[in-house]
C-alpha cells in the first residue's frame, strides 16, 4: 500500500489518441478521485509561474505570448520535431508536475478519499509511475489513434504522427503495465472492461493484496 496514509495511487497511461479518458470515466464513476495530470501541467505553466520562467529562458520569447501566458502551439512546433528539445522541456516541467500531483494525493488523502485515479499521458516519462501501485495502459491502433487526435486537436497528419512518434512505443507500455485495456472503438466494450479492472482494483485494495500482472 502507497505510503500516504492508506492511498493506493492508480496510474492510468497509454499512446495518445488511444481515449484514456473513457476509462477515467468509468473509474470516476466507480468512486475513484481523479487526478488529472494534464491539468497540473497546465497550471504549473499558468503566467508568472517560476516553472513558465524557465520555459522562456531556455526556449526564449517566442513560446511567450504577447499577454505573458504560454504560446503552446509555439512550444509544441519546437519539441514535437526535436526529441532533444522535447526531453529537455521535460526536465523542466516534470519535477513542478509531480510535486503539484503528490501535494493533490495529500489533499486526498486528508479528505479520506483513499484510491486515487492519476490520469497521466507521460506517467513513465515523469517518473510519476514510482508512486503508482498499479499501472494502466490503454492502447488502440495506429491508423484510429492518428484520426482522433487530428479531430480532437486540429492537427495536421504530420504534426499528428511527430507527436505519436514522440512517444513510448506500445511494447513498452505492455511490458510496465498490470493491466492494459484496448480502445479501438467499441465504447460499450471499453467501458466494461474498464469496469471490471476497476472492480478488481477496488478489491485488491480492500484486500489488501499483491496486484498480478495481467496482459
């Protein structure tokens, strides 16, 4: 069990565009808190931030906006054509993020909300897995995952696939998972699945067992 209290802290992960976010869903309305980690990345860069700082100072003004908040398709261009330039912003951002994501588990915790949901595209990559007793990973298929995310965030085909290759390819995510649910489509499919992964989470929590790996 996580340290915190009596927290069991499930990271939920996966390729982009593979719909993480209907399997949160479904463990929000099984009574999982959420924490959503894009959201913390969004407000550890918000104006004025120290984090927003260092942005700009290493990637200079022109990923600022005239009104001092960060221009992100600026950022995106730099970082999605150059994995240097990527993890560079990743060492940046990722030390904020998590300690704004330990300090939401607290907050939590002290409300006796006890089995936390961290929805994190980048949870391996921020190390935020290290506080994870459980890992889930949701996968879909190449050619659907493209579709979605140039619908979903107005992309090109090519800046679309830049930011999957940007990414930890699916063998990885199968081989650091204890569960991994497919989304290719099938809505009333996923959201069983993911029911019943949290069913069992849920009772492994108050059994207080040793979660198996399952592929």
């Amino acid at each position: 069990m996580n340290s915190l209290n009596g927290v069991m802290v499930v990271g939920l992960t996966g390729q982009t565009g593979a719909g993480k976010s209907t399997v949160s869903k479904v463990f929000a309305s099984n009574g999982f808190s959420i924490i959503d980690a894009d959201q913390v990345a969004r407000k550890v860069v918000e104006k004025g931030t120290k984090c927003l700082d260092e942005i700009a100072d290493f990637f200079g003004s022109s990923v600022i906006s005239s009104d001092g908040t960060l221009n992100r398709k600026a950022l995106a261009a730099i970082v999605f054509s150059d994995k240097a330039k990527l993890e560079t912003l990743n060492t940046i951002t990722y030390p904020y993020i998590t300690g704004e994501i330990l300090r939401q588990i607290r907050v939590h915790s002290m409300k006796g909300e006890k089995l936390i949901l961290l929805d994190a595209p980048t949870l391996f990559e921020s190390r935020a897995d290290d506080f994870c007793e459980i890992i889930i990973s949701v996968l879909a298929d190449a050619d659907i995952r493209e579709k979605r995310i140039i619908s979903r965030d107005g992309l090109t085909q090519d800046q679309a696939r830049r930011r999957m290759n940007s990414q930890l390819n699916e063998d990885f995510f199968r081989s650091h998972s204890d569960y991994i649910i497919h989304n290719n489509g099938n809505i009333d499919t996923v959201n069983g699945i993911a029911c019943e992964v949290s069913d069992k989470i849920r009772e492994l929590y108050n059994n207080k067992q040793t979660p198996v790996q399952v592929q």
